[in-house]
C-alpha cells in the first residue's frame, strides 16, 4: 500500500473531534476556534465553514443518512444542523453543566446527550421534545452511544462507570467500574456483540455487548511496546513488552517481577481464545501465592575466597513451599536447585 497520508491545517486552535460524512468523502471537524468545517477529505481542501458559534464546540455527531449535524457546548444547550436545510437549526436546551457527548440513533429519529449534569438524556430528532431522562451516574457524561439495533444506550462518565440503559423501560441493566478515571470514548463492534472502551489510564478495554465479561485489555508504552491482559491476569506481550507486566498483592503494597509468575500467566493461547468468545478458557485462573522471602544469612564477612565452593545459609519465609532456588553471582546465574 503506497499511499500518502494527508495533513491538513484545519482550526488556528486544537481540534477537539472530528466525524465522517457521506460515505467517508467528507469530514467535519469542530475546535476551540468555535467553528466548525467541512473538508473534503480526498483532496484535503476545505469545503466550506458551516457554523462559527459563541462558544467552545465539546462533541459533534453526524446521522446515518448524512442529513443531520449535531454539536454541544460547555454551555446548557445542544444544536442540531439540518445539512439539506441550512436554515433550519434546532436548538436543545435541557443539561446544566455543559454538553459533553452526544450520538444519533441508527433510524436517525432520536439523539442522546450525555451532560455535566450527570445526565442522559433522550430527544426526538424533528421536534427537540425531550422523550425521556436518566440520572444515574454519578459525574459528568464523556461518552454516549446506541447500540447496533437502537435498544440500548452504552454510556460513560468522568468517575469510570459505564452503564448500559434499556430504552423503552429506561432501566439500567447494568453499570460496571470500566477504568480508573474517566470514560473517553465508546465504540461498538461491526456486529454489535462486542464493544470497546478507551479511559483515562491509558488502556482500551473489549467487553460483550451485555457487559458481562471483559475480554481484554490493551496496554502500550512510549517505547511501542505493548502487553495484552486479561481481568484475571494472563497476559502476552511484544517481545520487550515483559517490563509493562507485575505482579501486585490485593493491598498494592508489594509488587514482583512477571518471572516468577510466568508460568502460570503468560498465555497466549488462553488470549486468543477470550477474544474468539471463548470466556471459560483458563478458568478458574491458578492459585498463586506471595513469593517466598529469602535472607542470606552470615554472608557478610565473606569478602573474598579461593575456594570453588562455600556455604550459603538462606532463611525462607513463604506461604507455599519452595520448588525452585536460583542463586545468581554478579547477576549471574550460578545455582539452580529444583
């Protein structure tokens, strides 16, 4: 594949989102700048500036059928932009704090906003009338999506939550801690049984579409290494990607090298078959024990000898027995007892 990316030189401030439209040849981009433009993305030209707004645009959101642009603002209002119509502008008031999330539904008759106020909300596309209202969360709304056949709303919050919502009853089927700090984005498979998240501690996460089980999480590092991870604790890794993986007691106080858990973690294998759907594979995950502590003991006074062999006292402390010693000489391996 030769081809060339293209860059483009698009607001005079950052550039908070972008959106496809009509079949991937155009893209709407909205920044701090408070303007939004529509740029034709095969030649990299700017189309036109759609909207320039008194305040800063937080999200933008594009129907399927290409006739509706929507965008919210730290303000309490939303707007959304009749593409066929120019003219026509509906404008939403209904959040307190800001609208930081919206997203239209697949038949294009209703829209979600996800707001500072902890809110979901639920609006009818044509008239702005609002349907219905959920304030279940706990922090701010960073991230709202349908699902693939427009039944449920997937939503995420600043606190880590992500809660699915059934939409004819309005109830919350089931709400999840999805990563330390807040919810960035959600996006839903091709077919709709699985969906990915992306939070603030740097991990993009898959789960099922009904949020009972996590399948994997992704990890990367400045360096481009990266390790794969599973809730229970296998893992694999890029070829120096080991260094990304520990081992930490429940209280965080103690953390050890993946050495002494290799065995029993790095599983590729077992990976490859939670992301096929396979949610058994590996289960129950094995017992794993605090490492055993080891003091030397009287090897103080030895400062030099010419002898090929000497005594070593080592006193062992576990929870389990000991099966394998390795004594390493100036870091390098000298004894290996099993």
């Amino acid at each position: 594949m030769n081809k060339k990316n293209k860059i483009i030189n698009a607001h005079y401030q950052g550039v908070v989102c972008v959106k496809y439209y009509q079949n991937g040849n155009y893209i709407f981009s909205a920044g701090k700048d408070n303007t939004i433009i529509m740029w034709d993305i095969r030649t990299g030209h700017k189309k036109k500036n759609l909207v320039r707004l008194d305040f800063e645009v937080t999200c933008i959101a594009v129907s399927s059928n290409g006739r509706y642009l929507a965008f919210g603002s730290k303000g309490k209002t939303f707007k959304v932009f009749d593409l066929s119509n120019e003219m026509n502008e509906i404008k939403i008031d209904g959040h307190f704090r800001g609208v930081f999330a919206l997203a239209f539904s697949r038949d294009d008759r209703y829209i979600i906003s996800g707001g500072g106020d902890n809110a979901i909300r639920l609006w009818d596309v044509k008239t702005g009338r609002q349907i219905k209202v959920n304030q279940d969360h706990n922090a701010t709304v960073t991230s709202v999506l349908f699902s693939n056949d427009d039944r449920y709303i997937l939503s995420g919050s600043n606190d880590g939550i992500i809660q699915l919502q059934d939409i004819n009853t309005g109830s919350v089927l089931k709400r999840i801690k999805g990563t330390v700090g807040q919810i960035n984005s959600l996006a839903f498979s091709r077919k709709g049984n699985f969906f990915v998240s992306a939070g603030a501690d740097a991990t993009i996460r898959k789960w099922t579409a009904d949020l009972e089980n996590e399948v994997i999480r992704m990890h990367g590092s400045r360096d481009g290494e990266w390790a794969t991870t599973t809730a229970d604790g296998y893992y694999k890794t890029s070829p120096e990607g080991k260094n990304l993986v520990h081992w930490a007691t429940i209280d965080n106080i103690e953390t050890f090298s993946f050495e002494q858990f290799e065995t029993f973690t790095n599983k590729p294998t077992i990976i490859a078959r939670r992301i096929s759907g396979d949610f058994a594979a590996g289960k129950p995950f094995p017992r794993l024990s605090r490492p055993a502590n080891l003091e030397l003991q009287n090897h103080m006074g030895l400062v030099f000898t010419s002898q090929q062999s000497y005594v070593v006292q080592l006193k062992i402390k576990g929870e389990a027995i000991v099966k394998t010693l390795r004594l390493f000489t100036n870091g390098r391996p000298t004894v290996e007892r099993i």
